[in-house]
C-alpha cells in the first residue's frame, strides 16, 4: 500500500527553527510537495522537490532523498502566523497525489 | 484574481436533502480533483476528471456524484447527505503532463449536516 508518514504535532518558538520530517512509501514517484493548511482553510502550495537535494525559497526551504523515501521541510525565523498544519503529498506513477495527514505546527512566543 | 473559485463557502443542508458545490477555474488547466477533508484528516480524492474523463475514485461512496460541463467548471452533487458527509470540500486544479505543476486549491465549502 501507499503510505506517507509525518508526525502528529510540533511545537517550536517563535524565531526559532523547526524542521517538519515526511516519510513515504508509493508506487511510484513524480515529485513531493509540501502544502501550508492553516485551520478552516485550503491548502496553499510551498514548495515542490523532485530531484534530490535542498530547494529554498526564503524562509522556508525543502529537502527530498529519494534512496531514502525522505523529506523535510525546514521553516526558519518562525513567525506567529506560521502556526498552521504543514502537509507532505506525494505525486505517484499514476499522477495521483498522495497525502500525508499533516503536522500541526504550534508557535509559541 | 481568484484562480479556482468554489460557491458557496459554507453549506448548510438539512439530513438527505441533496445539495451541490460548485467549482470554477480560469487557469485552463486540464484536471480537475474534488476532495473531502475532515478535521486533522489528509485531504481524501473523491474524483477527478483528466479533461472530460472522469475518473471515480474505488471508495467515494454512490451518494456522490460530479459533473463537469465544460473546462472551466464542475460540480459535486451529494445526493442524500448524512451526517457523516459534513466536512470541508476542495476543489484542486492541475495541469498533469506539464512540468507536475502543484494543485491550486479553491478555498473550499465546509458542508454542515443538520
């Protein structure tokens, strides 16, 4: 089966740094995005990886193993308003997106 | 400059009166996917249509149905809610076979059951 693990819940302070871990395992594979949800709201795209390595894009920068069926998202100078779910959704051989159940993310002042 | 536009945005229908969500775009964009998401929940594929094939997902239940009439819109009809079927839904759209561009999402419709 299909399978995309990230954790539950992260708490991190506000200025800080936090680094938000996806594992997948999918039949196939055709890039991983990661999707910013924050509550009572759709999904805004952050980022895409489909090559191995570190894609930035000010703050917020992804990475993506593809051997190790891996990637994080890392949110730098963390802002109040990054509070939010951080979604990990994988794209497989039947261009179907896969998600993950999200991470909550709690900033604290 | 809303892309992907879904009417309303909060649904309120009473227990197995049907109800329809509307979804328009005005990014052309080939596919066109309606999700199901409930609280702390992944967002669930319920259909999407890859131009005007539409593909069903195994588990989306026969209480729900979809249309899209031309490239622009589509539309989720939910025959006899329950009140399971309060959730948000989203309306995605993406151009497969480009690049894998990301899914522009609409801002969805939270559907309640009363």
């Amino acid at each position: 089966g299909q399978n995309i693990d990230q954790p539950t819940e992260m708490t991190a302070t506000e200025g800080a740094i936090v680094q938000i871990n996806c594992t997948y395992q999918t039949s196939g594979f055709n890039g991983l995005f990661w999707y910013q949800q924050h509550a009572g709201e759709a999904p805004t795209f952050l980022s895409y990886n489909v090559l191995d390595g570190l894609e930035e894009k000010g703050r917020f920068s992804s990475f993506l193993s593809r051997s190790k069926g891996y990637s994080y998202l890392l949110l730098k100078e963390l802002q109040m308003k990054d509070s939010a779910s951080y979604l990990c959704a994988v794209l497989d051989s039947n261009y179907q997106l896969i998600w993950g159940a999200g991470t909550k993310l709690i900033i604290k002042p | 400059d809303a892309m992907v536009i879904q009417n309303p945005r909060y649904q309120v229908t009473q227990f197995g009166k049907p109800v329809t969500l509307s979804c328009s775009q005005t990014l052309n964009h080939n596919v066109m996917y309606w999700y199901q998401q409930k609280s702390s929940q992944a967002p669930k594929l319920l259909f999407h249509y890859y131009d005007k094939d539409f593909n069903n997902e195994a588990d989306t239940p026969d209480n729900f149905q979809s249309r899209r009439p031309n490239t622009s819109f589509c539309f989720l009809d939910i025959r006899s809610p329950g009140l399971g079927d309060a959730a948000m839904y989203l309306c995605a759209t993406s151009t497969i076979g480009q690049n894998n561009q990301p899914q522009h999402f609409g801002d969805g419709t939270r559907l309640s059951i009363l």
